[in-house]
C-alpha cells in the first residue's frame, strides 16, 4: 500500500482528501505545518507528497526545494488557492509533478497520486529569482489556470510553441511570458505581425536583406531572426503568411539555417519561436492555404486561449488592475462600483481583454465620479439607451453617448488633446458641421430657412459657414425662402 503524506492548514481539506485517497487504496497521514512534515520525513519520504503552499510556519513551495534535493525521487503534488501564472511557474520550478489550484476536483487529485505513483518524481531544477516575476497575465479562473500550467511546463524549454485565440485575448502576453520566464530572458523578444507587412516584404523583414536585393534595397538590412538571436521569436497571426514565405520559414524550423534576399551566405539561427493565430490553422491547412508540414512545426506544444465571455469571474480582476495601471500611467485614480462589475460581467466582449482594457482607460479619463458606476460603464459600452430609455421625446442620450464616444477615442489616440486648450471648440465643431450640413440639405441650402429651423441668425449662419469653410448652393432670397 502506498503512502501519501498531506500538508494543508484547512481542517477540512486534510479530512476530505484523507476519505477521498483512503478510498483509492493509499494509506494517508495528514499534518497541518511545515514543521510536523519535517519531523515525519526524519523517518524517511512516504511516496507521494500532497502540500498546500501557505502553510501557518512558511511558504510551501520555498520549503519543497530543500525537500526534492533531499529526495529527488519523491513525488510532489501542490494545492493552492494562490491561483496566479506566478504560483504554475514556482510549483514547475521546484519540480513538482503536478500542480492543482483550488477549488480542486478530488478525482483530479487521486489521478494525480495514482500517475506520480507510476511515474515517479521530478528531479528539482534551480528556478527564476524573485526579481523577475513581472509577469502580464492575470486571471484566476480555471480556464486561465489550464495555460499557466503549459507555459510552467514549457518555460524551461525550446519546443515551439502555438497560441491560438481570439483578437484581444492576449497572444503576445503569452508569448512574453514564456520568453521572460524562459533561459532566453536576457535576450531579444522580437515580435513581427504578419497581418501588417506587405506579402512582397515579409521574406526581407523575416530574413534581411542584402544592398540591392530589390528596388530600394540601399543597404544590408538583418531580418528579425537575426534581431531576436539568442531569444524568442513572436510570429503574429501566422495564417496570414503567404505561401512561398512558408516554404521558406519551414526550412529554416528544419535546418536552423537561413540566407538573407539576395545574399549566398548560409546564417545559423538560434531562436526560439512562438507563434500565435486567431485563424482555424486545420481548416486553411484542409483549404490548401497554410502548409501542413509547417503547421506541424509550428503546433508542437498548442495553447489555446480562452475568450474573455469564457472566463467572465476574470473580469473583476481584469477591471481593478486596468485601472491600476491607467492611475499608475498619469489618469485619474478610479474604482469600480459592484453594480458596474455586473455589467462588465454580462457584456460578451467581442474584443476581449483588449476590449477591456480600453474601456477601463476611457473610464478613468471620462467618469464624473470617482467610483465608477454601472450607468458610466453603459455609456461606455454603447448601451445606454437600450438600458434606461430617455424619459423623454426627443432626449438626446445618443448625441451625449456619442459625444462621450469621440472623448474617449480622443483619450485612447491623443490623450494630450485633452488638456491642450482647444478641446471646447474640437467639439463644438465636430457636432456642428454635420448639423448645419443637414440642416441645409433639408432647406435646399436656403440659408434664411434653415437659420430659422436652427433657432439662429442668418448672419450667425454665414459666419459658421465662412468659418468651418461649408460651400452652399441654393436659394437665399426673402421669396425662396417665403415659397
């Protein structure tokens, strides 16, 4: 009979997952500090080892190195209700064979026990200092607790990785993390969109180029594989590669060799690639638009990102820590209200946590107050009207949530307009033009009718005309404008 030992603070816990391994078969001594684990393994290592990471004496993980040096045989499993990439990166780093956040499934947990039983322990690898836990992604949901242990898992390695997902979703930040959690850290991150290059040019920007390659090659210019040697190579949305581009990058993933356009000098590649899609890359593969063999290389270790909608109970988090990052920025220190947090959870999110992050940006520049409310985050999201319909004709939520929409593009592309003094008049001018605009195509572009239709002067009229530069046709006479 094998025996498990477990190390959690939770009463219930222990006596839970005790039934629950008694069960399976194993004999099962549960303890509830770091210092009754130690006095139990003077008498040797049980063969499984259950720890929860805080512990009343300590830190579990920090305590597990010096326990998996001393038996490097033995296998661990870590509980945690510390739900972060941070926590799936420490467990890995210590050699632990399997990491479960709570709240866990007790059939998780005794298939965990069972395969360290018939696979045996991890031998324990020195691991990342505290100083270089900056890591980007955020979330506690177990749709997000599902990546952070693949990225644990692959960190310490170079097997190519392929993130798929949804715009927004956060592939680069994935792909960051690897690379700033990974032996390359020191080295460039150099990431390339291939969405964005032109076809004809994305061989040169991957490869570089000799002086005279082509029209306006006017000197030698290096590829982004010769940027990022050393480090980590991000493709960006890979499905978008053409296909002689393909043939070429597939060569290079199978030699580790390159040339640049136009050159004859064979260059050894030491890059690590990630690359990430939004697009099905097994239906364009079906479709003849993407190489099979290179979707292959590409896939060796798949990670599929969740949409935000997917992964709703994130988004207060998300919320909270945008708008920490937005005060820490410059912008207005800014917090969200419960009721607001319930119509970001209900929204769907099309663009996802990019989607997010913008409008939490938005908020803290345009909220009246400084607790965010659940009206605010409707304007935002364009459903005021919908939500609380004016109560009365003709109210103009619409022109204000419009209004509200030009502040906060403004805020997002040109945040220094805000404060440059001619912010008034941007305005005034951008709903005036189409006003008076419209206003003249109703009237034929008689001036004297459609100032009274306005509620102006005519001569007021002219002047806005001149000024904004309107050309009018049409008649202005007294009797056009009696007819």
């Amino acid at each position: 009979m094998s025996h498990v030992l477990v190390v959690d603070d939770d009463a219930a816990i222990r006596t839970v997952v005790g039934q629950a391994l008694r069960r399976a078969g194993h004999e099962v001594t549960a303890v509830e500090t770091l210092a009754r684990l130690d006095r139990l393994l003077v008498g040797g290592a049980p063969d499984v080892l259950v720890t929860d990471v805080i512990l009343p004496d300590g830190d579990g993980i920090d305590h597990i190195r010096g326990i998996a040096r001393r038996f490097p045989a033995l296998p661990i499993i870590i509980l945690s209700a510390q739900n972060t990439l941070t926590t799936a990166v420490r467990a890995a780093e210590v050699g632990a064979y399997e990491y479960l956040p709570k709240p866990f499934d007790l059939d998780a947990l005794t298939n965990a026990v069972a395969g360290a039983l018939a696979r045996g322990g991890v031998m324990v690898e020195e691991g990342l200092g505290d100083d270089d836990r900056a890591l980007p992604l955020i979330g506690r949901s177990q749709a997000m607790q599902g990546v952070y242990r693949v990225i644990a898992r692959v960190v310490s390695t170079d097997l190519t990785v392929l993130v798929s997902g949804e715009s927004g979703t956060g592939k680069e930040l994935v792909a960051r993390a690897i690379h700033d959690l990974g032996p390359r850290r020191a080295a460039p991150f150099v990431a390339i969109n291939m969405a964005a290059i032109p076809r004809e040019l994305i061989e040169a920007e991957l490869f570089g180029h000799e002086r005279g390659a082509f029209t306006g090659a006017a000197q030698r210019n290096a590829g982004r594989f010769e940027q990022a040697a050393g480090g980590t190579l991000f493709l960006d949305e890979i499905g978008d590669m053409p296909m002689e581009a393909q043939t070429r990058l597939l060569r290079v993933l199978q030699s580790g060799e390159f040339t640049t356009v136009g050159g004859a000098r064979t260059i050894r590649t030491d890059v690590r690639i990630v690359a990430a899609t939004n697009r099905d890359l097994t239906q364009q593969v079906a479709s003849g638009q993407f190489r099979e063999d290179l979707f292959y290389r590409l896939n060796v270790v798949p990670i599929a990102l969740p949409a935000l909608r997917e992964r709703r109970q994130d988004i207060p988090l998300l919320a909270r820590h945008f708008l920490e990052n937005a005060a820490a920025q410059g912008l207005p220190r800014r917090k969200i209200g419960s009721h607001a947090l319930d119509v970001l959870i209900a929204h769907d999110w099309p663009g996802n946590v990019r989607e997010l992050e913008n409008l939490m940006r938005r908020l803290a520049v345009l909220a009246r107050d400084e607790v965010i409310d659940a009206e605010a985050v409707r304007v935002m999201l364009g459903e005021a009207m919908l939500a609380q319909p004016s109560s009365a004709p003709g109210g103009t939520g619409d022109l204000a949530a419009a209004v509200r929409g030009f502040l906060a593009k403004l805020a997002i592309e040109r945040p220094s307009a805000l404060d440059d003094g001619t912010l008034y008049d941007r305005v005034i001018g951008e709903v005036e033009r189409p006003l008076i605009e419209v206003m003249l195509a109703r009237h034929g572009g008689n001036q004297l009718r459609t100032a009274r239709a306005m509620g102006i002067n005519r001569n007021t009229l002219r002047k806005r005309l001149d000024s904004l530069h309107i050309g009018v046709s049409g008649d202005d006479d007294e009797a056009g404008a009696s007819a």
